[in-house]
C-alpha cells in the first residue's frame, strides 16, 4: 500500500510546529554556541539552526512554485526512494555536501536565522491556503500531495529540533500528537525499508529479542 497523508493532516498543526521552534532556536545558548560543532559531527550549531528554520522557509518556497507541467506525483515511499542522501554513507558527498552547504549559510549569522524563520511563519497560513492539490518538489523533479510534502517538512523539524536542543543540552521542543503521528508513520516505515521486517519488530515490540539499530537515517 502507498503511504500517504492526504487530506488527513491539520494545517494549523504545521504552524504551530514552526511556533514550537521559536524557544529553542532563539535560546542565548544558541548564539554563544553558534560555531561550535553540534550533535551532528561536523556540523556547527549554526549550521543545524540554518538547516531547521529552512524548512518553513522551502515550505513557503515550494507552495509558491505551482503546478509544473510533466512532473509526477509520487507517493511518500516512492519519493524517498530518489532521496540520494537516505540511500549515501553518512560521509558521502550525497550527505556532506547539505552539511557544508548548511554550515556556509550559517556565516550570516543567529540573527538571520531568526529572521528567515519570523519570515517563514508569517508567510506560512497564506502559502499553504493558496496551494493546490499538489506541492512540485524540484530535488526529485517530482510532485507530492501536498499533505505528504508537509509531513516531509515536520519530519525535518521534529529530528533537527532534537539535534539541536542535544546540541544545547536543552529539553527537546515537545509536539502535538497531530504532528508527531505522521511523523512517526513515516520513519517506522523508512525503518522498514531500510531493516526489514525481523529488525524492526523486534525492536518495536519485543525487547527481549531486539537486535540492532532501527534509525530511519
């Protein structure tokens, strides 16, 4: 079966996703810690921020683009089966290349962040009301119901808001059940595919008989 969210997910949810990031991004430790490496080796805390407060910001991004001619619309599955990063080794260029291309972006500084992300938000209600049945995503040159493009987007948001309170030693942003679902449906079925079934099970529901690793990633 496809997975899909259409025309399950609460817009309002997705706004107040973006609202639950305002603490922990705009924290005084995020500054004072902006150049140091973050939970993610290799990666800056700036660079972790810069890459959170993207997401509102290519989701404005995307819902602006419109219908492209020719582009098909895939199902979630199906999508991040053209993910070239999820399939690359951890220091692929695949992976590095958004962790560079991230911690660059970062130079401009906390304040930026905070402004794209202030900016995003604002922009946010409108972008997603005006959209149509379907959200071009130009990375895979295909199309996504636009529910399942925004559950891509909370799934970034609820990992990265946790890589970067990890990084601070602050608690992680806590999210509506209405968020976290999708979000968990979609990376216990990316844990699947990436596991198999034995793996994943086993860890999911018997302890006793956990194996190895499950992540998603």
């Amino acid at each position: 079966m496809a997975l899909t969210f259409a025309g399950t997910l609460d817009h309002a949810e997705v706004v107040r996703a973006v609202d639950a990031l305002a603490d922990v991004v705009s924290a005084p430790e995020v500054a004072a810690a902006w150049e140091q490496e973050s939970a993610l080796p290799g990666m800056t805390v700036g660079g972790v921020v810069r890459h959170l407060v993207s997401q509102p910001e290519c989701a404005v991004e995307f819902l602006r683009l419109g219908p492209q001619t020719g582009a098909e619309t895939v199902c979630l599955t199906d999508y991040y089966a053209r993910v070239d990063w999820l399939h690359a080794r951890i220091d692929a260029p695949e992976n590095t290349s958004i962790r560079d291309d991230f911690n660059e972006l970062a130079q401009a500084g906390h304040v930026a962040s905070l402004d794209i992300l202030e900016q995003a938000r604002a922009a946010l209600p409108s972008a997603m009301a005006a959209s149509g049945p379907t959200t071009y995503v130009p990375w895979q040159d295909c199309a996504l119901n636009l529910d399942d493009f925004l559950v891509c987007r909370l799934l970034e948001i609820v990992v990265h808001a946790d890589d970067l309170a990890a990084s601070l030693g602050r608690p992680t942003p806590q999210f509506d059940n209405a968020v976290l679902d999708p979000v968990a449906a979609l990376l216990g079925v990316l844990s699947l595919r990436r596991h198999g079934q034995d793996t994943v099970v086993r860890a999911l529901a018997r302890s006793e008989r956990a194996g190895g690793p499950v992540s998603a990633f």
